[in-house]
C-alpha cells in the first residue's frame, strides 16, 4: 500500500529546507541537467582566477564542490539560514562568507574581482557585477529561465499572463549585461523535463524556492495539493519543464 495525502505532506512539511541542497527529494524527483555542466565550467574558470567572487550562495554547496578555487575567493548570501549553512561549509575551505542583502552596492571595491559567479540568481545587479569586476574580468551565470517548472505554478495559480511567462528571459539578460557595459561571450539556453513522482515531493519543491508560488503554504493550497496527489496516483509522476540558461560576459580592458 502507498502512503497517503496526509502521511506524505506532513513528511515534507517537516523536512528542512536551508541551503540549496535538493538530495531530499532522491527517488522522489528527477531533473535533467542542463548539458554546460556548470559546476564543471565554474570549476575550470575559478582554477584560473586569482580572485573570484560567488554572488548569492546559498548553502555554498555548489562551491564546496569544486576541486580548486581562486586564491582569493568570497561569497555572499542574503538568506540567514543559508549563510550560517555556507559559513559552516566553505570557512574550512578558505572561503569569506559575507552576510549581504542581494540588494545593490554590493560590498566590495572597483574592479576586486577578476572573475564573479552566481547559479541561479535571484535578481542580477548588471552594474554592479561590472562595477566590482576588473578590467578584462568575466561573469559566469547559470540561471533560470523564462516559465520555469509553470506546469507546476500554474496548476496552484492558474494561468499566467504573458508578461510573467516571459519574465527571465535570456535575451533580457544580454540587453542587460550589454547597457551595464559587459560584452556577452556565450548564452545558452535549454527546457528541461522534470518529474515529481509523489506529493510530498512537490510540496517540499514549493517550501524550498519559495517563489514559484508565492505565500505557498499547505494549509492554503490544500485542495489543489489533494487534487494533484490524486492526479499521481491516478496517471504516473506529474511532468514539468524546468528552463536555464548558462550566460558568460566579459568586462573590456
């Protein structure tokens, strides 16, 4: 026998969500991978730079993956729980966590850092990634794209009207990096098939990126949670598309 709507939304509810690691939902979920690989590409460009810069952390797993780092390198995180995770993680490491708001300035001089990276930003400061990069300076970016997981955001919020569809859109960051005075090197962009095969593992989804749909709450969405729990049971795992674009922008010397 499976187990039921309840037993499986309150497993998720009281599951922790700090950091950015997504290993609870092993065999409950499954994404596919954008084919840039970018902890492998972040990994090549920070062996190479001398001081590096990781804007927006989180939990500062995706940094503590890689095999070497720049000799100088930070990282900020604007989430409490997510900065003392990433202290915990990436001090032992060599690395400066700085608390930081993700709200502009960012906290460091003119041209500190010859190489800045962020996976998944929230919101990209354009002019301050170019202000805070040296001349000749790169920023590397995997981020998300236009209606990511919607299948998902839609089915609790209804249809979505295009202007928010389209928001994050690629070709809005390059106008973006281009009017801050970067020149884009490299865009990317790929849809990608996820898959969630119980409820629990879509309510843990909403608790942890906390933005797909505002205010998500169980209480609140418990009807659309049952339905869609219903939906699975009934038809198989419930499919999505994730979409993510890898951008590289260089600062002219």
């Amino acid at each position: 026998m499976g187990r039921t709507f309840d037993e499986l939304v309150a497993e998720a509810e009281a599951a922790p969500t700090e950091g950015w690691d997504f290993s609870w939902l092993e065999g409950r979920a499954t994404e596919e991978r954008p084919s840039w690989g970018y902890q492998r590409t972040m990994g090549e460009r920070l062996a190479g730079a001398s001081a590096a810069l990781d804007i927006q952390t989180g939990g500062g797993e995706v940094l503590a993956g890689v095999r070497r780092r720049a000799p100088l390198t930070v990282a900020t995180e604007g989430w409490p729980p997510n900065v003392a995770k990433a202290t915990r993680l990436l001090h032992p490491l060599g690395v400066a966590v700085v608390a930081d708001t993700d709200e502009p300035p960012l906290p460091f001089a003119d041209g500190a850092f010859d190489l800045v990276v962020s996976r998944h930003p929230v919101r990209p400061w354009w002019t301050e990634i170019a202000r805070v990069l040296a001349p000749g300076g790169t920023y590397l970016s995997q981020q998300v794209g236009p209606a990511s997981v919607f299948e998902v955001v839609e089915f609790f919020l209804g249809p979505q009207p295009e202007e928010v569809r389209r928001s994050r859109h690629p070709d809005d960051a390059r106008a973006e990096a281009e009017a801050a005075g970067l020149e884009v090197v490299d865009l990317r962009f790929e849809r990608l098939r996820t898959e969630f095969f119980d409820i629990g593992a879509v309510v843990y989804f909403l608790r942890k990126v906390v933005w797909m749909v505002p205010g998500f709450t169980v209480q609140a969405h418990r009807d659309r949670l049952r339905a869609m729990h219903e939906l699975i049971e009934r038809e198989g795992p419930f499919v999505a598309h994730t979409t993510r674009f890898l951008i590289e922008a260089r600062k002219p010397e």
